[in-house]
C-alpha cells in the first residue's frame, strides 16, 4: 500500500515567490520544504498497487482523450486553518476547467473506493505545518497555470517526509 495524492506542481518562478513568502512567515512552525510544495487535487489515502495501476490507466486514457483541462487560478490570500494547523496560500476556484479537473479527479477516487474530500474545494498551497497564528500581512498574488497533473507518493523517511512524482499527465486546451 503507498499513500499517494493527486496535485499541481508550481513553476520555478512561483516556488521563487512562494519561499520568499516563507521566510516571511515568523519561525514559529515547520515550514513545507521547498521540493514539497504543491496544491493539492486529491488526496487519495492508501493505495494498492491495484488501484493505482487503474488511476494510472483511467488517466492515461482521458489525457490522450485530451479530457484533462488546462486551468489558471490565482492565490493571493493567507488563512490558518486551526484543525490542520496550517498556514497556507488560498483562491478561489473560478476557473470551470479547474473546477472539473477537481470533480474529475475526485470522482475517480470515488470510483476506486479511495479517499475523497469531505470538504469543499479552495485551492490552496501549504506552506507552513504546526502553525500557531496567521501572519498579519498581505499576501503576494501568484497566478498559476496548470500544465500537468502528477501523482505524489508521500513517503516517511527520517529527514522527514518525502513527495515523490511516480506519474504526470498533460492538461491540455479541449479539443476544438
Ligand atoms: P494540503 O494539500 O492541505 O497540504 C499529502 O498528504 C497532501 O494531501 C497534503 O498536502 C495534504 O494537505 C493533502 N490532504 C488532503 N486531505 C488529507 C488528509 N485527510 N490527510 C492527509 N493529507 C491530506
């Protein structure tokens, strides 16, 4: 069984912005290491090798089918999420492509009997665990731009735990 999870990797110039913000967060925490970043999609919990062999396949499909959309989404607040104890960078899903690539993805955890979200969806990137307070500045905007999608392994090892990419897929433009 691995624990693996559905998300975005952020680009060079955005993982640049976003350590900049976390140096700015006052110590009083862990911050996410920088290779650790990403915005979650779906959590999926454990999986067999089973599953993970049909999420592969189902995606290996809809991104030939050209089914897995690009999307844009802007993050510009910062929240503290007291349960989870995280300080995070959030926005609103606006954009109808994301939102389908949230429901596609949770839909295919569904289908496979894995985890799926109890909540509704922000997208959000975190970058700070065991968090005490929010900041109290502004946050930068960061406008991304999803270009892949990437199943995560998330291993424990002693420096911590580890997100490892075991497979990526395009978003693409629809099909005209
Ligand atoms: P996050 O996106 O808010 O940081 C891998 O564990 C990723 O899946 C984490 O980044 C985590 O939150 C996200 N995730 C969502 N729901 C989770 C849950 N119930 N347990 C653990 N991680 C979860």
């Amino acid at each position: 069984m691995k624990r693996l999870f559905l998300a975005i990797a952020p680009n060079a110039a955005h993982l640049a912005q976003l350590t900049r913000l976390q140096a700015s967060l006052d110590k009083q925490g862990r911050l996410v290491p920088r290779d650790n970043l990403h915005m979650t999609l779906a959590f999926l919990g454990q999986c067999s090798d089973d599953q993970q062999e049909a999420l592969c396949d189902t995606l290996d499909r809809l991104a030939h089918q050209r089914r897995l959309p690009a999307f844009e989404v802007t993050l510009n607040t910062l929240d503290y999420w007291l349960k989870p104890k995280i300080i995070c960078l959030k926005g609103v899903a606006r954009d109808p492509r994301l939102i389908s690539l949230f429901d596609l993805c949770q839909g295919l955890a569904q289908q496979l009997g894995l985890h799926t979200s109890e909540h509704s969806f922000t997208p959000h990137i975190t970058l700070m665990r065991k968090a005490k307070v929010l900041p109290e500045f502004k946050a930068p905007s960061l406008t991304l731009c999803g270009h892949a999608l990437h199943l995560y392994h998330s291993q424990s090892s002693e420096q911590g735990v580890q997100y490892k990419v075991l497979a990526s897929w395009p978003l693409t433009a629809p099909k005209a």
